[in-house]
C-alpha cells in the first residue's frame, strides 16, 4: 500500500511540474517584452566623463518589408482582342510589340486567297440585305392589307432578320479593315493604346487572335505575397518617385501567398508590359523609431534608456525592422515626447554587465 502510494505522489507532481513548465515557456514565448525583467533606473551621474546625448522618439506608421518581385501585366479582359476575319496566309506587322498606337492606326498588311473571298461574301451579304429589306417593306403594306397569310409574313421577316443580322457582322468585322482601290487590306487599331502581339503560334486562321490593345492606363503590377502579410499591407514602394498603390486582391490563394494587383502612382514610375520589377512592400504599423546606436542588449532582451529627470529609465523593446540608420519597434508605453540616450550607449550596457566604464 504504501508502495502504490509513493508512486501516486510522484506521478501526481511530475504532472504538477510538467504543467507549470508548459505556462511559463508559453508566458515567456506570447511576449517577449512583457516577460523581460524590470531593470531599475540608471542614475545619470554615472555616465559623468562620458558622452551624453539624447534624441526624440519618432513616431512611424509604415515599416518595410523584405523585397518582393512584380510583374508588368494587366488584368484578364481589360485588352480589346482583333480576331482575323479570315484566312491568312502573310501578315506583315508594321509597328513592334508594345508600341503606343493611335485609334485608326495601320497594324498589319494581310494577304491570302481568303481575303478576296471575304470581300466578296461582305459585298453578297450588303446586296442581300437591301432585297430583303425591300422584300420586307413591300409585304409589310400587304399584310396591312391581307394580302399575305400570317404565316408567310413570318417568314419574310425571319429571312430579313437573318440578312440584317449577317451583315452586321460582317460590318463589325470590316470596321478593323481598310481596303484601297486595289483591294489590299490591312488592319487598323480600334482604338489608342499598347499594342501587344500574343500570336505565338503562328496561326492565322479565322477567329484567331490579330493582336490586342490595351490601354496604358490599364497597365498593373501583379506580385505574389505572402499571406502574412495581406492584413497589414499598405502600398509598395518601387523608387523615391514611384510608388504602387494596392488595387485588389485575388480571392484565390496560391499555397502560402496571395496575388496582389497594384496600379502606379504616377508616369514617374515608367513601367513596361512584360517587364519583371523589385518591390518594396510598405506594411502599416503602430510604432516607433530611434537611431540603431540607442539600442542595447542585456540578457537576450532589447532595450532602450529614457531621460526621467535626473535618471535613465531602462525600456525593453520589440525591435520590428529598419529604416535607413533607424530601427523600427514597439513597446509597452505610450513614448510621446520621450528623449532616448543615443550615446554612450555601449558605456551603460557596460556597467548593466558589470564591466565599468569602458
């Protein structure tokens, strides 16, 4: 009995341990600063002989992140598509890929057996619209007059219908055409912007892709971030003059990251299609800044020393990041109007140390 008991008791406080372990490292791991020790304050006295300056804590709302690479694209469906009204055997393109075209500009020369056919099938459907036009008109007034059956008066402005309908089409199609007087034909841009070739394979088939434009406003950088980030994201940088504003989110998410599209704050930033790009992510962020030289170290935990009168309080901090030759961080007290020690900083860590005056 008293062998079952012993065993209890020590299976009961190996339990008790194991739990008291487990809060304390969660205690310890939630919060770095709060778990830091109070360090007591630091007379000024002892930095007399030294050195002694101090500088305003800044206030900073943004901090930067690690690069991140971008695409110069454009969102899906923003590019008007000219399809090839017909086979073509030749096309010659008279401007290069991704060049400023103007409405009504001459894209292409096209060539082939196809081409004439087409003309003569635009020109069959023109004359047959005007028959049935006026075969519309004419039975119209003898169906006023009852001359015609219902039923055949159906089928008058099915067949007129149909005519009008075909030859709108083709007219739809012509628009992107100019024929001389000797019948050559090239393509002409419907309306201004980029133009961008995407025929790569070659085809020249009816319904295949001519070329597309795309408007220069249109133009946006797609970068992959990582899902982390989205919740504070709050612009990217890409030069001093150019920065990317956040447009939108793709809702899909792709693994660990998610696709962000940004649109250029300005002409300054001088983006081309296709062109790959080093971003700056710029993430939103209650915090402060202070030169790297008033920081310190003291048993794994970041501190900085306010002046508090006649003393130097010793602050722990969360350091986030850097700006320039300032670090970024946080802390657990409102630092409005706080002076922090900038030098002789290394002399004060020395004496935390016990190491004296250095």
């Amino acid at each position: 009995m008293q062998l079952n008991f012993t065993k209890k008791t020590r299976h009961f406080l190996r339990i008790q341990y194991t739990l008291f372990f487990f809060f304390t490292v969660i205690l310890l791991t939630f919060n770095p600063v709060f778990a830091s020790q109070n360090l007591a304050p630091v007379g000024l006295s002892s930095l007399s002989g030294f050195d002694v300056e101090f500088a305003p804590i800044q206030k900073t709302e943004f901090i930067n992140g690690q690069s991140l690479i971008g695409e110069v694209n454009f969102k899906p469906g923003v590019n008007y598509t000219v399809l090839f009204a017909f086979d073509v055997q030749q096309v010659r393109y008279l401007y290069p890929n991704g060049s400023m075209v103007e409405k009504g500009a001459t894209i292409a020369s096209v060539e082939g057996s196809d081409v004439h056919h087409f003309l003569d099938a635009y020109q069959s459907a023109k004359d047959m619209l005007s028959i049935a036009k006026s075969h519309y008109d004419i039975n119209q007034q003898h169906l006023k007059n009852k001359i015609i059956r219902s039923s055949e008066w159906v089928e008058i402005t099915k067949s007129y219908f149909e005519a009008k309908l075909n030859f709108e089409h083709m007219q739809h199609q012509m628009a992107f055409l100019n024929i001389d007087d000797n019948e050559n034909v090239t393509l002409v841009s419907p309306k201004t912007g980029i133009l961008k070739l995407t025929n790569e394979s070659g085809n020249r088939v009816m319904g295949d892709t001519a070329f597309d434009i795309i408007d220069a406003s249109s133009i946006r950088v797609k970068i992959k971030v990582p899902l982390s980030f989205t919740n504070t994201l709050a612009h990217f940088k890409l030069s001093q003059s150019c920065s990317l504003n956040i447009e939108s989110y793709d809702s899909i998410a792709d693994k660990y990251h998610q696709i962000v599209w940004a649109s250029p704050s300005s002409n300054e930033c001088q983006l081309r299609l296709g062109q790959t790009i080093k971003v700056t992510p710029v993430n939103k962020l209650t915090g402060f800044k202070i030169a790297k030289s008033a920081v310190f170290e003291f048993e794994d935990v970041n501190y900085i020393a306010l002046k508090s009168g006649d003393n130097l309080e010793l602050l722990p901090i969360e350091l986030k990041g850097t700006q320039g030759k300032d670090y970024v961080f946080t802390a657990n007290k409102n630092l409005d109007d706080q002076q922090v020690l900038i030098s002789s900083v290394s002399a004060l860590q020395g004496m935390l140390l016990h190491l004296g005056r250095e």
